[in-house]
C-alpha cells in the first residue's frame, strides 16, 4: 500500500502549533497542492499569480487535484 495523502483544509485553525493539515504550514513546506494558495488564512484556488479570492475550495475538487499529482509523480519515477 502507498502513503496516503494529506488534504489541506479549507481554513486554518489558527493553532499556535501547527496541526499537519494546515494550509499555512503545507505552503511553507511545499506540499499544497498545484494551484492552490493561501489567502487571509483560507486555502484558495490561485490563477495566473493571483488568488482568486470569492469561491470556496470544494473538498472533491482538493481529492481532484492530489489525485492527479500522485499519478503524475508516478509516471515520472517509472
């Protein structure tokens, strides 16, 4: 079986540790998804450099997107 992947959530808890799904902490570390970024502590969809702020990330759209990017990096270690 393969490492399952964390999703981030749709809105930071404001925790002064960080819990491992937070958006603000998945940024730092480079794990957010493509595509996504952080807005006023919210996880947003991001398009051409800017943050499209005014729709909320839907979770199918999130399991989508990591969907993709782990085949992807599949095919590239094959």
């Amino acid at each position: 079986m393969g490492k399952t992947v964390k999703l981030p959530k749709t809105k930071c808890c404001v925790s002064k540790s960080r819990c491992d799904r937070c958006p603000i902490r998945m940024l730092k570390e480079g794990t957010l998804p493509a595509g996504y970024g952080v807005h006023k502590r919210k996880l947003v969809k991001v398009v051409a450099g800017k943050p499209k702020v005014g729709k909320k990330v839907k979770k199918d759209e999130l399991v989508a997107v990591m969907r993709k990017q782990k085949k992807a990096g599949k095919k590239k270690a094959a």
